[in-house]
C-alpha cells in the first residue's frame, strides 16, 4: 500500500544469495501500453521501451541486485499507478507479481462563515482522497457534533472531496475539530479551530480576513529579505573591487 505523493519499495527475494546485476530485469504492469515499467540489461537501463508516465519515477537498486534481491523504487506516486506489476529476470521461468494499492489523504481546512441566530455556523472542505472517507465534527470535551450537511464529490481523476458544515450553539466554545478518515488505508487529517465566547458577526469578518493578512505579511517579508540580499551582493562587490585598487 502507498499513498499518492510518496515513494515505494517493491522488492523480491530470489534466495539465490549471488549477483544477478548482470541478468536481465524486466518490469511491467497490467492494464498500461506499452506496459515496461522498468528495464535493464547488461547493467543498463533501457528507457526507450519504458513507458512516458514513468519517465524519471524508476530506480533500480544495483546494490541490491548484488545479494540476489531486486527492488524497484517508484517515485511520486499517483493514483494510476496502481495494479499489478509483474518482474521477470534472466527467462520467463523467473517471475513474480506484486499488487500495488494507492490511497490519498489531504488535510481538512474549517473556516467560521456566519454566526445567526441558530448559533455559530462552521464549514470543513477536504479535497484530494481515496478511496471515499467518511467525516465528523468533534468538540474538546469528546463529545461529536451533528453536522447539518455532508456532501461528497468523485472528480475525474478518481479523487473524492468532501464539504461539510455543523451549527454550533452560542453558549459552546472552546475547540472544535473536523476529522476526516479513511478505513481501508487507515488514514485521518484533522484541523480545529478555536472560538471565543461572545462572538458577533464583525469577529467573524476578522477571522476570514486573518488567513488574507497572513499571506500579505508573508510576501513582504519575502521582498524585504530579497532586496537585502541584494543590497548585500552590492555592498559585497564593492568591498572587493576597493580592496583590489587598495592592493
């Protein structure tokens, strides 16, 4: 099993304990055309035959093949690179196959929309898992919340989103946490937020608008930093080029 955006390990065993770096490993998967994941012969790989989608996302381990163990690393992993992939080394008597699982998981983002009369009304947006999660709203003490409304959407690319909102009572406050999960890969993202008491439509303004100055504080920064690093190679230059007519 592997997620998307990490790197995994197939690895086979040949129990031959000798080097077999100079034998011929043969990689492909089910349902892809061409269907070479990976080939090398005579201690090269061989990257005309090798399908585009894993064009730089292949090594084989030269070290491993050393002791008799062939291991091919995938890199960056996506959705579709999920199947079958079978190996077959030195002739066809030699082969085994390894069945590859992809999941997804994002973090949630909650934000405050409104505070109206029926209380304190949260949002919770998910976007990029597989296969479908499932999400609840929690309070501090434990307690879960009813959530008004769940919704989950499938996009083209087979990744799930999912968008909530739960109405919380004025008199609550505290720490509330929207946790999305995934069973069969057994993965949960969460994010909580916390909300004083006594909260009015303008507070709410203020916490939209907190992400927004964040990021404009961010920028300056980046700029500031950058013409001071300017200013320095100038400085610098100088420096040097007086020391040489000095000399």
């Amino acid at each position: 099993m592997a997620l998307v955006g990490d790197d995994v390990t197939l690895s086979y065993d040949t129990k031959r304990l000798t080097d077999i770096s100079m034998e011929t490993v043969e990689w492909t998967r089910t349902n892809l055309n061409p269907d070479i994941v990976h080939l090398r012969e005579n201690r090269q790989t061989l990257y005309k035959q090798q399908n585009p989608v894993y064009r730089e996302r292949t090594v084989l381990s030269a070290e491993d093949l050393e002791r008799g163990i062939i291991s091919l690393r995938l890199s960056r992993i996506r959705l579709a690179d999920e199947g079958n992939y079978t190996c077959v080394f030195s002739s066809i008597q030699n082969q085994f196959t390894i069945q590859l699982l992809i999941g997804a998981a994002a973090p949630p983002v909650v934000t405050l929309e409104e505070v109206n009369s029926s209380g304190l009304v949260l949002s919770c947006r998910s976007a990029g898992w597989f296969p479908r999660p499932q999400l609840s709203w929690w309070h501090a003490e434990g307690a879960p919340l009813p959530a008004v409304t769940i919704a989950t959407t499938q996009v083209p690319d087979r990744l799930y989103n999912i968008d909530s909102t739960v109405v919380v009572e004025r008199s609550l406050s505290g720490h509330f946490t929207c946790r999305v999960h995934q069973e069969h890969f057994n993965q949960t993202r969460e994010m909580e937020i916390h909300l004083p008491k006594n909260l009015s439509n303008c507070s709410v303004q203020q916490y939209r608008y907190i992400p927004v100055v964040l990021v404009v504080v961010l920028v300056v920064l980046v700029a500031l930093v950058r013409e001071v690093n300017k200013y320095t190679k100038v400085l610098l230059n100088f420096t040097q080029s007086l020391e040489s007519v000095l000399q």
